[in-house]
C-alpha cells in the first residue's frame, strides 16, 4: 500500500459501487417473477451499496496509513466477509418470516456468500486500484513540479551569473573613458547604464520575455557601446515581419553582443560591421549574429570570456527548451563570427490583447 493519502475523493470512492450494484441487478434479471427471488436480490443490492460506505472508509484510512499489503488484503477480506455473514442471517431470517424455510438454522448463515462476499470484494479492488492511480497521478505531479522549480533555479542561477561580468565590462569601459579625458561620454555611458540595469533588473525574475523587450536591453548597451566606439562601431538590424512578440530568453542577445563588439570589433583599428537577424522558419525563431573581427590571437581571457559566455547560453537554453534548440558558432581565419541559434517559436499575445483577456 501506497504510504501517503492522495486525496481521492470520497464521491469517486463511492460511485465505484455503482457498476458492481448495475451487475447484480443484470444477473437478478433471470429470476424476476420466481416468488420472493426478486426481492432477495434487491435486499443484497442494498445491503452492498449500505457496506460499501464503512468500507470504503476503512479502506482509505489503511490507504492513508500506508497499512502494508500483507495486512491490508486479509483485513479487507474479513471486513468483507463479517457483513456477508450478516446479510445472509438477516435473509434467512425473512426467509423463515415469509414461511419460505421451516427454521433459521445457523450454519447456512455461513454458506452461499458469493450474493454479496464477492461483490465486496470486487468494489474493495476497483477501490484500490482508483487509490493507486490516483496516488501515481499525484506522484507524477509532484515529480513534474520538483523538475520545474530545479529548472527555475539553474535557469535563475544561470542568468545571475552574467550580470557581474557585464557590469565589471562596462565599468572598464567608463573608466578608460574618464582616463582619456572624454568625460561627455563617460557621463552618456553612465546614464546608459542605469537605463540597462534597471530594465535588467526588472526582467530578473521572467523565463521568457518578448523578443520586443529584449531588443530594447540591447539596444540600451549598444548605445553604450556607441558612447566608447563612435562611428567605429556600425550595426545592421533585420527582424521578420511578426516576430516582435515572440518569446525569447531575458538577457539572450546582449551577451552575444557584447562578445561580438569586445572580442572582435573594438580590436580592429578601423572598427566593423555587426549584423544581427532575426527570421521565422515554421515553428522556430532563427537568430544569426555575425561580426567582423581579427585573426585569432592568443589572448587566453578573451577565449575564455567567450567560452564562459557561450557556455552560458547553452545551459540556459538547454534549461528552457531541452532537445527544441541548437547553437552553432564558426570563425573565419581572419577572426569574423557567426552565431546562429535556433528556438521554438512562440508568439506572445499583445498586451492590449491580454488585458481585454484578463479584463
């Protein structure tokens, strides 16, 4: 027996009675219009429907103490048995009334129980059976809601971790700025930043937000980017039609970003190009970053910075889309590099949509 109560309904408990009671009324069919038979029959269906109530509490309270099997089924059986030896002394007893048997005799109380022993006993087995798969049910739940609060935190675990890296990223960069005397866009740089933390910060605790939202965090550190880089950094932007409300994970894109500009356009002398598109292939949302770059050097913190970065990504997509995803990154000798990421696509509906909803 199961050692935890599930909470089974005691209605659905009951109405498992129901089709057994159905089976004895069909079997008493034949014997309708032979004397007292009839009535015989309708005494033991009422008589089972008026055990089954004890019983099946009975039997739930040994579910809920998690009575082992061993004990269970030979109490069951003799709580089955003890009200058919009752029913078939009170038969009897009418049966000596209506002058159907010359005396009550003691030891018939004992025979023929199969009127109503083994309809206890069947309702005793469809009761358990609906006890386990109730149980299994709940389980199974229960399972499912420990592997979503697991994923939450790695997810949640995951996305903490690139907020220190990024802050210590642009705060280097405000510093130098300030080294260099250009105190106008360190000062630009620091507005921007309190834009992004806060815009962060307030997405801090979403899985998913609306591709709409997460171009606008971008956009916030590309304006500080562009505080440091002027017209050294030059940036290409293509979004499919309809694809603004599709969901995507918080904090996706900056990263990558943010790699692509560090690790590759702020080395070049002359600055670069990055192109960032985003297209919708059936039932998947296509992200390919592409950025122009430097040969590959030896530089073990940038490598490692971007690995780290990559990293990242993979686990959190991984997290939120287990099996639904890819991530492919390829380098050309002369340092360029491409991301391609491929994510379920699903649209969000509008907000004015799911106030009227909610409304």
């Amino acid at each position: 027996m199961r050692t935890s109560f599930t909470g089974l309904p005691l209605r659905v408990s009951l109405l498992a009675a129901l089709p057994i009671a159905l089976c004895m009324g069909v079997m008493a069919l034949p014997e309708l219009g032979h004397a007292y038979a009839s009535a015989f029959r309708a005494f033991y269906a009422a008589t089972f429907l008026a055990w089954v109530v004890p019983l099946c509490l009975v039997q739930r309270r040994m579910w809920q103490r998690g009575t082992p099997a061993r004990i269970a089924v030979p109490a069951l059986l003799l709580a089955t048995y003890v009200p058919s030896v009752i029913n078939n002394a009170m038969a009897q007893a009418a049966a000596v009334h209506w002058k159907l048997v010359p005396a009550f005799q003691l030891r018939r109380a004992f025979a023929g129980l199969d009127g109503c022993w083994l309809a206890l006993i069947a309702y005793c087995a469809i009761h358990a059976l609906l006890l386990h798969y109730n149980a299994l049910q709940h389980s199974r739940q229960r399972e499912a809601e420990a592997v979503a609060l697991a994923r939450e935190a790695e997810l949640r675990a995951l996305q903490y971790q690139l907020h220190p890296h990024f802050l210590f990223n642009t705060l280097n960069s405000i510093s130098a700025l300030v080294a260099g005397g250009r105190g106008s866009d360190a000062n630009r740089m620091i507005a921007r930043l309190g834009d992004l933390l806060r815009a962060t910060l307030e997405r801090s605790e979403q899985r998913e937000v609306s591709l709409a939202e997460e171009l606008s965090l971008t956009e916030h550190y590309l304006d500080i980017e562009k505080a440091r880089l002027g017209a050294r950094l030059q940036v290409a932007l293509h979004v499919g039609p309809g694809l603004l409300q599709a969901q995507v994970p918080p904090l996706l894109l900056q990263p990558l970003v943010e790699n692509a500009i560090r690790h590759g356009i702020a080395l070049r002398t002359e600055g670069g190009a990055m192109r960032l598109g985003i297209e919708g292939e059936q039932h998947l949302l296509r992200i390919e970053l592409h950025n122009e770059g430097v040969p590959a050097t030896s530089d073990e913190r940038a490598q490692r910075s971007t690995a780290i970065g990559l990293a990242n990504m993979r686990q959190r997509l991984e997290t939120l889309y287990p099996g639904q995803h890819s991530v492919d990154f390829q380098m050309d000798p002369h340092g360029a590099c491409t991301v391609r990421l491929m994510l379920p696509l699903r649209l969000a509906a509008p907000a004015e949509q799911r106030e009227a909803c909610s409304a």
